[in-house]
C-alpha cells in the first residue's frame, strides 16, 4: 500500500501539471473527496480502521500507529484522547511520504494528517473540505505539520448570511451548488469570505470561500477555489474563473465541484 500511495501521490502532481513528489515540512491541510458530482453534500470518505499498537503526542497533535491487520500504518490528527488497544477508523487524507517532524525529531515513511480520527463505528461525517484532508472551518494548523511546498491558515467559524455582497453579474455559493450542472465549464463570478486558505500546495494556491449561502450539512455552504494569487484567512474577494465539476486528483481527491487556476480581486 505505501508504494501505491506513494505513486499515487506523484500521479497527483503529474495531473496538475505540477512538479516534485516528496517530503516537505510545514502546515497543511488540503480538502477531502467530494465524491459525488450529482449530490451536493454527501462525500464519500475513503479509511481504514484497526487497532492502536503505538500513541505519542507531540505540538498538539496526537500521532497513532494503526494496525489494520493486513499493515501498520500512521495517522495523526488534532490532540485527543486515545490508548494503545483502542480501535478507531482514520479518513484517508493528506497522504504524505517520507515526512520528518522536527518536534518529534523522528521520520515517517507514510503518514497520513487526518481531519480527525474516531472511534471504528462512529461516522467520520462529511460536507465539503479542504485540499488533503481536513472538513471548511476545522483543520489542521501547526508548526510542524506537513505540506506539500506551503502553508495553511484556517478560520475559526464560517461566514454569517447577509455579511456578502453579490458582486455585479455573479452568484450566491448556494446558487453555483443548485445550478452546478448548468453551469459546468462555464464561466462563473463570485464573492465571498477566505474561510481556509493553503498557500503553494501542489504549485498553486487552495482556498475556501464562503458568503453566507447554502448548507454547512449538504456542503453547498463552500467552495473550493485555486489560483496563482495569495490571499488570506478573512480577505473578502471576488473570484472569477470555469466551474469543473467531478475533478479527480487521484488517490480518492475528488471534487464535485472547484473552480480552478481562478482570477481573484481583494
């Protein structure tokens, strides 16, 4: 599995027309699968589950060793509570290879940096989320966790309805979910509030926006939007840019719906 992975996450790269393959070290959190194009809200999340053999905490974050019975594999989440013997089930985000954590001065061939991690039969949840891993207003923001060339800031809730203009032209977030397969490959404007942002990931820049619309529960609340312009958590901006719905990354990244390589106006 790891060398799978491992491919896999180059043929990520590839994909994206980007370069390098490898370990970085730094913050991240890039956005879970949204597996279904034609639902808005309900991802399908990949995992694994098995029991605990190996637990340390290190820079607030709790790192385990999972035993699925096939394979031992490492995951790492914010803090909590958990013991060697414990059963839990880890969505399959942020894959990252070779990593080394200076706080732990210690080097992971596999690592995944997950959202969170729950005991096995609780539901992981869902709605959309953030490139490699992490659900919009949670995620994961630390000295030492991995990137892939960048860095992550997160905002602490999500945006009040009504704080958002429409901007001349263009649409509410909720608007682009309902209308998505009309609007597919078209060109579409609209405002919002940088609710998450990861700077120089795979080459380019991954944010999340929101403007008040749509439902946290369904996932119609975000977008997901990526551009060559840096930007920060709490700018207001206005994105411009082809909807693409169904975009598949590889290694379960999927995303019902993205507009990419956009042109953002603070």
């Amino acid at each position: 599995m790891r060398n799978s992975i491992s491919f896999s996450l180059c043929l990520i790269l590839a994909l994206a027309a980007l370069t390098g393959c490898g370990a970085n070290n730094a913050d991240t959190d890039l956005a879970p699968p949204v597996t279904d194009a034609t639902t808005a809200g309900a991802p399908e999340i990949q995992s694994f589950s098995g029991e605990v053999v190996e637990t340390m905490e290190a820079g607030g974050y709790t790192y385990v060793l999972v035993d699925t019975g096939s394979e031992q594999i490492w995951a790492a989440s914010n803090q909590f509570v958990v013991a060697q013997g414990d059963r839990v089930t880890v969505p399959i985000e942020s894959p990252m290879a070779d990593f080394h954590s200076e706080t732990l001065d210690r080097s992971f061939d596999l690592i995944y940096f997950a959202s969170r991690i729950v005991p096995e039969g609780t539901a992981l949840g869902g709605g959309m989320g953030s490139p490699h891993g992490g659900t919009m207003g949670g995620g994961m923001v630390s000295d030492h966790a991995p990137t892939m060339g960048g860095h992550t800031t997160a905002a602490d809730a999500g945006v009040e309805e009504g704080t958002i203009e429409t901007p001349e032209g263009g649409l509410k977030i909720a608007a682009i979910w309902a209308d998505r397969k009309v609007l597919s490959g078209k060109t579409v404007v609209v405002s919002g509030k940088v609710v998450k942002y990861n700077g120089g990931i795979m080459g380019t820049n991954w944010l999340h926006i929101q403007d008040g619309s749509g439902s946290a529960a369904e996932g119609t609340n975000d977008l997901t939007v990526t551009s060559a312009t840096p930007v920060a958590v709490g700018d207001i901006v206005t994105v411009t840019g082809a909807l693409t719905l169904d975009k598949d990354f590889g290694s379960g990244y999927r995303y019902a719906a993205i507009i990419m390589d956009a042109e953002i106006k603070k």
